[in-house]
C-alpha cells in the first residue's frame, strides 16, 4: 500500500488509466491475444487485423506501444483492445481495469454523460428482472426442467418481465430516470390510440444481452406468460447502444476460452449458449437467431481461426450454415459444421448427455465434407450428384484462402465425384467469387489524410525523435534538423513538432529504418520534400499565372512565366534523383 498524505491514499489520486498501465504492458495485452515473436528490442507478429502472411505488426515494450503497417494504425493498450474486442474507449477500460484489478469509481449522475445514463437504466432493469425472477418459483423451476441450474441463472443475470403493463416503467420512472431515455433503450413500447407507454417485455424470461466489454445493452425474452399474437422471442431494438450485427451473445465469457482452446461454437440461441457453459464448453457464443455477420466474425477471427458452427439441423439451420460458411471462409477461417439428428438442438443434446455433445463437437466436418455428404444423402444419379456438386460445393472450394487447404478439398471432390482432379482444379479457378461483402479493414483517418508532402514530413520527423531517444544517435539529429528546416522553414518545423504524433511516428521509423539505411534513406527523403516543396511553390506560381493573364498585366504574366520555367527545371533535376 503506498504511503498516504492527509489521510488521502496516492493510489486514488492516480487516475484509472495511469494505474493500468502501471499494472499492464503493451507486452502483456498483446501476448494475450496473438503469439509475439522477439526482434531485438522489440516483438513482431503477423498482424490481427489483416490475413498476412509476413509479419508486419510491431510491439514496443520501451515505448509500450504497437504499430501496424499492413493497416497503418498503431498505440496503446488502450486503443489495441478497442480494435481488437470492437468496443469504445469505456468499453477498453472497463476491460483493462477487470483484467488489471483497478476498481472504476464513476462521478455523480449529474457529471455523467449520456451514454453512461443509458447503461445505468439496463443494468437497474436487470436488477429489476432478477429481483423478480426470486420471486416466481414458477418461472425457475421451468428453466431448471430445461436444465439450467440455479447458478447459471444468476452468472448470466437471467430475469423474469411480469405479464403487467407498466411494472417495468414504474419502476424505472420511480428511480429518476427520463421516459425518454427508457425508451431510447428499448425498454417502452407507444400505445397506438393514446400517449400512454408500456413495457416492451411482459411475461417474458430475460437473457441480458451483453457487449464485449461485459455492458448490458439489450434484452432478449422467450414467452412464459400471456403474449398472445407476439413471437415466441422478442429481442430489443436497434439503439445507441444495442447493434445487432456487432454482437454475440455469451461473448464476454467465452473470448477468453476461445483463445485458449483455439476455436469458438457459434449455436442460434441463449438457451444453447447457457446449457454449454454449464456443460463446461465455456468458447461458445450465439448469433440469437440469425447468420453470422462479418463483423461478428472479425471478432471470432481475432481470437481464432478455428470456427464450429452448431445450428439447427432444419433447412433454416442449413441455409444459416451455407451464409455463415461463405463469409467465415472469404475472412481465411476453418470451418467445420456439428451436426444433429433433426429436431434437437444443442441444449436438448447437452440436457441429454455431456458426453454426446463433446462427442458431436470433436466429430464436427469440415463445411466441404458437410456438403458432400449433405448431397450424398438426396441419393442423386450420378451426373446430378457431380452438377449439384459443382453449383453448391465448389463455390466454397473457391473460397478457401490457402491454395494447400484448397488443395486438398478438390482432391477430396474428386475423389467423391469420380473425376480427375485437374477437372475439378479448372472448375474451381473458373468461379469468380464476389468479394464486396467483406470490406477491407478501414484505416484510421488520421493515417490516410494529407498530401505526400505530409507524409514525408511526419517520416523525416519520426527519424529525428527516434535518434534523439537513443544514447548513441546513429545520426547527427541537429544536422538532419538544419536540412530539414531549410527546406520547410522554421514556422512550419515548430508546428510540426507540436501537432505530431511523436512517439508513434518514432516508433515507425525504428522498425522501417532497422536495417542499417538510415543515411540513405534520408538523403531520399529530403530530397523527395524538396520535390513536394517546389510543387507547391509551382502551383502557388501558376494560380497567379493565371490571374495577371486574366486581367491583362502582361509585365508581371512574363516575370511568373520565367520563375515558373526556373521552377520546373529545378523540379526536373531534383526528380532525377528521387
């Protein structure tokens, strides 16, 4: 315990980030998510957010931070866990300070902001569904004939919606919150005949929908009571908080287990997703309903390659399959499929037998064999088995980002359809598959805005604060400074200076520059910010060109023509030498 001071603790004096990364490295978080080789000082890996084959993702534990260049993106734990586990800077946070042991103290409600509102009702109407959850032996002993026991119950925070109209809102309302922000959570419904709001769950059981930070943001609810003419799940709208296609449910537990298991189980409902924890599967999660999106498998992707899809085994279950199948394996994952006898799904199977489910898993076919088989058991005549062969099974073939993995599924096709492999070879290159639906990783803004000549200048600049943080230079920093602002001018070095990303553009030039070049390199650069210098000059020239000729002063159109020749002619020169 550190020593206090006027009966005030240091530690609380610190704020929360600064006591995670007193706590965290840059080493620790990353090494928690992907395997880091050393290089020197340093550590590489091939990058999370790109399918690389060639490592270009850097960790530096002196400067605790990361940089990117097969997307251009770098710094802190902070940021590394937003882009890895897809949340804001409150969700990393919350995430750093669980894993760091750092309790996160919020200011008052009237501080607090808007969203920080929105999290506090779902969590109260959490605590609302549980308290009444206590009460309805009915409604337990229902999910405990489905096999869930009393402590899944209450690690999951499943609920109970009373079959009342406003017993939610009361509630709620009797806590000081705004109907307006109940409502933008989901949780109000509008009468149509009059202004009067209800409750949008009613004689429902609540599976709390979490983010991947572990923050409620919506509710699904299964029927137990009453709901004449509504589904038998309702799930909470799209809100500020609540998007649909970025979450899954379960994911906050199961991220962990993923990484360590090396592969996810992804089944349809929370049903499922309760009794396979229970069961001790604690790496899978659950769509709710609907085919994996891209983003959701981004975040399965980040954690593992290795995906089981474990659905429904009806023709809507298959369809899931085939949608989530196309896009998993355009993102380079390994896709296998559990299959059960139709009318069960994974919590009946688990209900039934532990022993039967970790059998179905470790059985689990890859997609192509699924298919094959899938095919095989319409009893098709030969010509129509190898034509369905082609226009359903082959797509995914093509599909497959590794040429050895493909390899050795056409080999299988062949094998299947009793035709020569170079045949199905040539069939699968002639399928051209439609890549616009996985977007490429986007950029941050800050990496892809500015001109060359930005460019150049942040490279030249990273160079500088490099050198100048090592004990012998290999360079004279305060000669590359000179050179540099002869060509800039002071002004602009100094607004340079203070507006630049110092420690990652340093960071930057370390790992470009490793290998010894330095000097030439920035014989290359100057010259090449020289270029970008008399272009804008040339440009700036040519704009009043332009505008002596327009209102007529020949003198002074004939004087910028000369500067603009001499201009070009410098530009000429120094280009040669690019």
């Amino acid at each position: 315990m550190k020593e206090a001071v006027g009966g005030t603790n240091i530690v609380s004096m610190i704020s929360p980030v600064d006591q995670i990364k007193e706590r965290l490295t840059i080493v620790d978080v990353v090494s928690s998510y992907i395997k880091l080789i050393k290089a020197g000082r340093n550590f590489k890996a091939r990058s999370p957010f790109s399918n690389e084959k060639t490592p270009s993702f850097f960790v530096s534990p002196d400067r605790d931070m990361y940089y990117c260049f097969s997307t251009s993106q770098g710094g802190d734990i902070f940021t590394f866990t937003e882009k890895m586990e897809g949340v804001d800077f409150k969700g990393a946070l919350k995430i750093l300070a669980d894993r760091a042991g750092v309790d996160l103290v919020y200011e008052g409600s009237t501080r607090r902001d808007e969203k920080e509102v929105l999290y506090k009702i779902l969590d109260d109407a959490t605590r609302h569904f549980e308290d009444n959850l206590k009460r309805r032996k009915d409604v337990r002993d229902y999910m405990k004939e489905r096999g869930v026991s009393e402590r899944t119950m209450k690690i999951f925070r499943i609920g109970y919606a009373l079959d009342e109209w406003q017993n939610l809102h009361e509630y709620l309302v009797g806590k000081r919150y705004k109907e307006s922000d109940i409502e933008s959570v989901g949780l109000l419904k509008q009468a149509e005949n009059n202004k009067r709001k209800y409750d949008a769950f009613r004689g429902r059981i609540i599976f709390p929908i979490r983010d991947n930070a572990g923050r409620i943001v919506a509710f699904s609810g299964r029927v137990f009571e009453g709901g004449e003419g509504m589904g038998k799940y309702i799930n909470s709208p799209e809100t500020a908080l609540y998007h649909k296609s970025r979450i899954l449910f379960g994911y906050d537990f199961a991220k962990s287990t993923i990484r360590k298991h090396d592969f996810s189980i992804v089944v349809e409902g929370q049903m499922d997703v309760l009794m396979a924890h229970q069961a001790g599967f604690t790496n899978t999660v659950a769509v709710s309903g609907t085919s994996l999106t891209e983003e959701q498998l981004k975040l399965l992707n980040r954690l593992s390659r290795n995906i089981v899809l474990a659905f429904d085994s009806d023709d809507a279950g298959v369809s899931s399959v085939k949608r989530s199948s196309e896009l998993a394996l355009s993102l380079g994952m390994d896709v296998k499929v559990a299959t059960m006898k139709k009318g069960k799904d994974p919590a009946d199977l688990i209900k039934e037998s532990k022993e039967k489910w970790r059998k179905t898993i470790k059985e689990s076919k890859h997609i192509i064999e699924f298919l094959l088989d899938l095919l095989e058991e319409e009893k098709l005549d030969s010509r129509s088995f190898r034509k369905k062969v082609s226009e359903e099974v082959l797509p995914f073939v093509a599909r497959i980002t590794s040429k050895i993995d493909q390899g050795h599924f056409i080999e299988m096709v062949s094998k299947r359809i009793n035709i020569p492999e170079d045949t199905v070879r040539e069939e699968v290159s002639r399928i051209k598959i439609d890549t616009t639906e996985i977007s490429e990783p986007k950029r941050p803004v800050s990496q892809n805005r500015g001109t060359r000549r930005d460019k150049i200048e942040r490279r030249l600049l990273g160079i500088i604060n490099w050198q100048e943080s090592l004990k012998k230079p290999l360079i004279d920093t305060e000669g590359l400074r000179k050179s540099f602002s002869r060509v800039v001018g002071k002004t602009r070095l100094s607004e340079l200076e203070e507006s630049t990303q110092t420690n990652e553009d340093a960071f930057r030039a370390e790992i470009v520059h490793r290998n010894g070049t330095i000097d030439e390199d920035i014989k290359e650069l100057i010259n090449a910010l020289s270029v970008e210098n008399e272009k804008s000059k040339l440009s700036r020239i040519t704009e009043d060109l332009k505008r002596a000729e327009s209102e007529g002063d020949g003198k002074k159109a004939k004087e910028l023509l000369e500067k603009s020749k001499k201009l070009s002619e410098a530009i000429a020169k120094l280009s040669i030498n690019e």
